[in-house]
C-alpha cells in the first residue's frame, strides 16, 4: 500500500516534470529542427512576399498555428505547411515555436 502510494507520487511528480519541459522548449533543438523551415521562411525567419514572418512570433501563437496545420484545422492553399506540420511531432512543434520566438521581428 505505501509501496503503491510511493509509486503514484513519482508518477505525478514526473508527469509534472515532462509538462515543464514541453511547455517551455527547448530552443536549441528548435533552432536545429529550423534548417528546414528556413528554406522557406529565410534564414531570420522574416520570409518574403509570398511567405509570412515568423520571427519574434509569441511562442504559443507559433505553437497552436503549427498545431492547426497539423491537425487540419488550419489548410493553406497549397498544403505546404499542411505537409511540414505533419512530419512534426508536438515536442518538436514545441521547440521551434520556442526557438523562432526567441528571433528577433519585423
Ligand atoms: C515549402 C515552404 C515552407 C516550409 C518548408 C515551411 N513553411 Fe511555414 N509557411 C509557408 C507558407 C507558404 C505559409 C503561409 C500559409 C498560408 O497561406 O496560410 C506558412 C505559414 C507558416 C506559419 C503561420 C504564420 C502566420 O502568420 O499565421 C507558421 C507558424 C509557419 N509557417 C511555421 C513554419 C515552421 C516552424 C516551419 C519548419 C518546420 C515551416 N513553417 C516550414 C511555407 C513554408
């Protein structure tokens, strides 16, 4: 019974822990996972005419358009950030908004 109650703790004590971490993010690994989003967005993430900013976006407004792509309740006219989003998994969404917030914006 101790030994069960014990266990329980750790489990709710590490769950709190993996929700710290993935709600913050870790922009290091963002700005690696970035290469790829860069040819697109450019190098400061400031993009072009045809591609919006995404530099100095608030974390968590970065965080849920990636997330509306992936789940389709965002579609862009040709799926190009449909398609990117699906290959992302939530931490690595995470860390990017964590990273391309950290950049400055226009
Ligand atoms: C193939 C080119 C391409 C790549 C690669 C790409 N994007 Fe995009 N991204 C776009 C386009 C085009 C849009 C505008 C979509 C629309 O019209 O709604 C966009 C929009 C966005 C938006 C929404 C911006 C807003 O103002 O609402 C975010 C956030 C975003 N991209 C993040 C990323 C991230 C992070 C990556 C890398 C994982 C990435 N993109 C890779 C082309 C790209």
């Amino acid at each position: 019974m101790v030994r069960n109650n014990i266990i329980l703790v750790l489990m709710f004590l590490s769950s709190l822990f993996a929700a710290n971490v993935q709600a913050e993010g870790d922009a290091t690994r963002g700005q690696e996972l970035a290469e790829y989003c860069v040819d697109c967005h450019g190098d400061d993430g400031l993009g072009d005419e045809d591609i919006p900013p995404i530099a100095g976006m608030e974390a968590a407004g970065l965080r849920k358009e990636l997330m509306d792509f992936k789940s389709g309740a965002r579609v862009d006219e040709y799926e190009m950030m449909v398609e990117t989003a699906a290959d992302l998994s939530e931490q690595d969404i995470t860390d990017l908004a964590a990273y391309f917030s950290t950049l400055p914006g226009k």
